[in-house]
C-alpha cells in the first residue's frame, strides 16, 4: 500500500508495510500486556489483597502508561516518512527543564501538603502518643 501511495505521488519511502505491521503489532502488544492484563488483575479481590501482585499489576499499568506515551510522541517524530523530511535532532532548552522541574516540585510540594494536613492516617495520633505530646 504505501509503495502504491509512493508510485502515484512520486515519493521516495522509507516506510514499507512490514514496518507499519510491525509498529501496529508492538503497540498492540504493549495495550494488552501493559493495559488489559493489569486491568483484569486489579479486578481480582484476590490480587488487590496481596501486596506483591498489586504492586506488580500497579507498575505494569505504570509502564503502559510511559510506553503509550513514548511510542505515541517519541517513535512517531523520530522517523521522517515524507520525502523531504530530514531527521532532527531535540534538545530541551533551560526553560522547558525548568518548567517540567517546577511541576514536579510542585507536586512534591502538594504532596507533602497533603500528608502535613489532611488526615491520611487517622488513628496515627492514637498509634505514637509520645510524637504527639498525648
């Protein structure tokens, strides 16, 4: 198909067929290993009362996550796929690093907020009297 396309448009492709197969099956692989599987485990009351295998489903659904979002941004600007393209390299400049180490910051920041002032563990006061003056 995309020789075809190439043909009438008069392109030079990088891009075969066995490449976008090959790109459809990775992320397809990746949705069902990294999505699906820690979805259907973390429907289990069995897997959310073990430790161990809710953490294990916890990081596969983080992994998905990252992989999604890497092939997704990263995989598909790397490759040039229009004959005129040329590859680029991307660097971040100091006020991208900058802005993305003043939302983690933040996050932090809200995060220990949080944990200060909301009541996360509420029989915490009655559990260690003596670091509370009670």
């Amino acid at each position: 198909m995309t020789r075809l396309i190439a043909f009438y448009a008069d392109w030079n492709t990088i891009v075969s067929f066995y490449m976008i197969l090959l790109a459809f099956g990775v992320s397809v692989s990746v949705g069902l290993i990294f999505g699906i599987l820690p979805a259907i485990l973390l429907l289990s009351p069995k897997v959310r009362k073990d430790d161990g295998l809710l953490m294990i489903a916890c990081l596969m659904n983080c992994t998905g996550i990252v992989l999604n979002r890497f092939v997704f941004t990263v995989v598909t600007l790397a490759i040039p796929v229009m004959p005129f393209d040329k590859f680029v390299s991307y660097l971040p400049t100091w006020q991208e690093w900058g802005i993305a180490l003043a939302v983690i910051g933040y996050g932090f920041l809200l995060f220990s907020l949080s944990y200060r002032y909301l009541p996360v563990f509420p029989k915490e006061k009655e559990l260690n009297p003596g670091m509370y003056g009670t």
